[in-house]
C-alpha cells in the first residue's frame, strides 16, 4: 500500500483533495496527523510549550509509528493531507516508516491571491483566515519541496481535477523512492 502524502500551505486544500481521492478508492482511509497533533497538546503543552505540535520530535515519531500501525490493517492506499514545511521533519517521518512502504508526496502549489481568495472564501473554518494567510510565505519560500514532492499546481484546477492527477500517479505506481 502507498502513502499518499498531500503537503501544500494551510488553507490550499489538501484535505478537500484527500477527500475525493478517498471516495474514489475502496478501501483507503485518511490519517490525519493534526488528530496527533492535538494530542500532544493535551499532554505536552503545559509541561514542554511549543508554537507548532511540529516541533515536538514526539510528533514525528507518532506520525510514522501510526502510519505503520494503520498500514498493518489494510492494503489499500493511506491518505495524509498534512503540511510539512520543514525538511528535517519530513526526514524524520519517512525514514520512521518500517520497510520499504513507498510513499506519493503530492504538494498542492498554488499563488499568494488564489490561496488568498480562497482562505477567505472558507466557510468551514473562517476563523483560521488570519493564521492560514500569515504561514503562507513561509511555506512557499521552501525550495527544497519543490525537490521531494510532485508539485501539482492549482490555481486554475478544481479539487477533483487535482485528485484524477492523484488517482493516475496512484494507478500508475509512481511514488518516490525515500
């Protein structure tokens, strides 16, 4: 089974795609790391403070240890719309994974006035417009995504075109080694 990462900035719709791209394959399911991340909050946050769950390495470690954990309970394609802006992170998670599971990294790339547009358009979480709008330069200032995950851009493409490009690089098998 393939771990199909979906990065991108907050706000993009990487969990809109991993949606389609979920409805489209039997059997897959979606992880959300920001579910572990909320976790570690409740138990961590008070005794070792961060701004971002991110940098908590224990994080990391649960990222790759429960995609192992749901791997082990089904052949069918796992689903992980999650940013990842910082290199050394996405190192840490992939190469925490057991064997040799190949992973799809997919980045949604798109411009500062579409992504704008559409943050603020959000009607489902209209009170992380603020936040959402203020990370957005940092991650697109991270050359080095560009190099590790397919970028796929979206500022003329609908959520379901984004997914069919998903679903053939899924059916055609084309995950990038680790």
């Amino acid at each position: 089974m393939t771990i199909v990462w979906i990065n991108g900035p907050f706000g993009a719709g990487k969990t809109t795609v991993a949606r389609i791209v979920h409805a489209s394959v039997p059997g897959s399911v979606i992880v959300d790391p920001e579910l572990l991340g909320g976790f570690l909050r409740d138990v961590l946050q008070g005794s070792k403070p961060v701004h971002d769950f991110q940098d908590w390495p224990a994080w990391r470690r649960l990222v790759a240890g429960a995609l192992d954990a749901v791997a082990g309970e089904t052949d069918a394609p796992i689903i992980v719309p999650q940013t990842v802006s910082s290199r050394e992170y996405w190192h840490e998670i992939v190469e925490n994974l057991n064997g040799d599971r190949p992973v799809l990294p997919i980045v949604l790339r798109l411009t500062k006035n579409v992504h704008e547009r559409r943050v603020l358009a959000d009607r489902d979480e209209p009170g992380a417009a603020r936040w959402r709008l203020a990370k957005f330069g940092r991650f697109v200032q991270q050359s080095w995504i560009g190099d590790e995950f397919e970028p796929l851009d979206c500022d003329d493409a609908a959520p379901d075109d984004i997914a069919r490009i998903i679903l053939s690089r899924l059916e055609s098998a084309q995950p990038r080694s680790r």
